[in-house]
C-alpha cells in the first residue's frame, strides 16, 4: 500500500514538472543576452522548479505558481551571482 501511494505522488510530481516547464522558459527569457549562456540558465532554472515541487505541498494552484515562479527565479539568479 505505502509503495503505490509513493508511485501515485512520483506520478503526481512528474505531471506538475512537466505542466510547468514552460515557466522555466519564461524566466530565462529575461535574462537572456546578460552574458549567461541560455542552457545554464534554463538548468538552473529546472532545478528551481524541482525545489518548489518537493519542498511544497500546497494544493491551491495560484500559491504554487507565485512560489514555482520566485524559486526558479531565484535560481537562475545565481548564475548571475557566480559571474560576478
């Protein structure tokens, strides 16, 4: 029982990903000609994305889009950080 409820969230987790790359691609467009290269920034961007899914479990969707948006940027931030 606790191995199926485990697939069902990974299953969960992998659509929420996958409905909000596109977020990802948002972000990053602001950035692009900063002097960063586009795929950095999309990956750290993925892993703003992977941040927000695992450490919320808010159910109502706005919540998560406003805090997916400021952990990507955030992220994708850093990069900028590092280059200074």
């Amino acid at each position: 029982m606790l191995n199926k409820t485990k697939q069902n969230d990974l299953k969960m987790q992998a659509d929420i990903f996958q409905k909000n790359l596109w977020r990802i691609i948002a972000v990053t467009r602001k950035y692009e000609n900063k002097g960063v290269d586009v795929v950095d920034l999309i990956s750290m961007g993925t892993i703003g994305l992977v941040k927000a899914i695992t450490e919320t479990k808010a159910v109502n969707r706005i919540v998560f889009a406003n805090y997916a948006t400021n952990k990507i940027e955030h992220e994708v931030s850093k990069c900028f950080i590092k280059l200074k």
